[in-house]
C-alpha cells in the first residue's frame, strides 16, 4: 500500500508516537493527515509539520479522543476535504499507574486500584481507539456499498490498514493494572477486526514498542529511567519515537504483514 494518494488519521497527534507517525508519512508523501489531540499544542504542531514539509498535509483538529461526535466529525471534514480516510493510527493515551493492591502502614487497611482510574484508562486506551478504527471501517464499507462492491478481492488492491499502539506492559508490568489491561485488550480486538475487516479490505494489526522517548515516559523522571529501564534494555537507551514510526509506516504499507510487530528495543522486565 502507497502513502500517496492516501488519507490518514492520527489521534494523540500532537506529540510523542503519533506525531512521529505523522512527520513520517508526510515524508511517505501522503496527501493529508488528521492530527488530533485534546492538546491546544496539536496546532502548533501541525504547522511544524507542514513547514518541514514543505507542504500543507497535516490538518490539527483538538478534542476529546473518547467523544463519539467528536470522532465522526474528524472523519467528516477530512473526507469532505481530501478523500475517504484509508489509514488509522489510534496512539492517543494515558497511564494512570498505581499498585494494585497498597497496604498503608498505619493504618493496616488494604487501599485498591480505584475503579474510577481503570474506567478512564479503558476509555482513553481501549474503547477510544477501537472505535477510531470502526469509523474508518464503517464508511470503507458503505462507500464500497454504494458502488456496488461487495467482497473484497486482491485484485481490487488494500482498502485501508489499521495499526494500534500496544505496549510490552501488555504482559504484564508492576504498576500498571490499568494500562497494562488496555494494551492486552488491544490485542484481542485487533484480532477480531482483522478477522472481520478483510471482508472489505482493510488490515488490522498491533505494534508493542519498549520504553520510548516520549512525555509520557519522560514523566516518570529520568532518574527512575536511569535506574528501572535502561539496565534491562539491550538497546542500552530509549527509542526514538521515529523508530516506532518507521516500523508503524512498514505494517501500514507491507500487506503481508499481519498480527503483531514487537520494537521493544531488547526489553526484559526483571525478574
């Protein structure tokens, strides 16, 4: 699958992974991307993009990931403007990372996971993205609906290709119940797309990358970084985020490719 001629939307385009991803395929000379993050900067950020460009490709759309109307209208637009969307990256997400199970040491009393923190991570991370990837679906398969087609043949050419964003902490990290349970959940409902989606053309995978150089794993302070991550990282650093986007562009593009891509940088939890 070409980038050119292509139309992409990226959520948590705004930094990190998805903007990486989005400066990538603007190279791959893809005709526009959908940048969208909650974040006031995702404009910013678009600008830079097409500055770097050369070219006015990335359109910043600012919203809530998990707003169903939200979501329909960023489809709206860009297809009114470019052409019906082919390529989903859903990377917008969040940790909320705490034990599971802490015992305050005066008290004795066992303090759990709050429920409301799972609840907003499984929006963010699970539901969010899956449903990012149904809408592209969906209108693939009324436009292929409306001109007759029904199921998708080789011949015809790959209709459209999802990656989502997994994580190693999918098999399992201390701290990250919640986010650790997104990332695996990702796994079973890409499986499950994959299944159904080829019935219109459209490819559905997960990438797990390691301990990235993202805000997100900047967050947890350098020192904890230094200490907890890098002495358990073959690679002997953090990857760059244009790392990630490289192997995201390779599952989006190579049609063989399917299931899972690990870019974990030599990663292994201690023991």
């Amino acid at each position: 699958m070409e980038f050119l001629n292509r139309v992409a939307v990226i959520t948590g385009g705004g930094s990190g992974i998805g903007r990486a991803v989005a400066a990538a395929m603007g190279r791959r000379d893809i005709t526009a991307v959908a940048l969208v993050d909650v974040n006031d900067a995702v404009v910013d950020v678009a600008e830079t993009l097409n500055v770097e460009a050369g070219r006015s490709f990335a359109i910043p759309y600012k919203g809530d990931t998990t707003d169903e109307a939200f979501r329909a209208s960023v489809f709206d637009d860009i297809g009114r403007r470019h052409g019906r969307v082919s390529l989903c990256v859903p990377a917008a997400g969040i940790t909320r990372d705490d034990l599971a199970v802490r015992v305050d040491k005066n008290s004795g009393k066992a303090r759990i996971y709050p429920v409301e923190l799972f609840k907003q991570v499984v929006d963010v991370n699970l539901i969010a993205p899956v449903y990012w990837a149904l809408e592209m679906i969906g209108r693939v398969a009324e436009d292929r609906a409306a001109k007759g087609l029904k199921r998708w043949t080789p011949e015809e050419g790959m209709q459209g290709s999802v990656v989502f964003i997994g994580s190693i902490s999918s098999q399992g990290n201390r701290g990250q119940i919640s986010y650790a349970s997104t990332k695996a959940g990702l796994e079973g409902a890409a499986a499950t797309i994959m299944k159904e989606a080829m019935y219109y053309g459209v490819r559905c995978g997960v990438i797990h990358p390691g301990f990235t150089d993202t805000p997100m794993v900047r967050a947890m302070g350098m020192d904890y970084v230094a200490k907890n991550i890098l002495p358990f990282t073959q690679l002997g650093r953090l990857i760059r985020p244009e790392e990630i986007a490289d192997a995201i562009c390779f599952m989006l593009a190579n049609s063989a490719v399917s299931g899972e891509l690990w870019v974990d940088a030599g990663w292994h939890a201690p023991a």
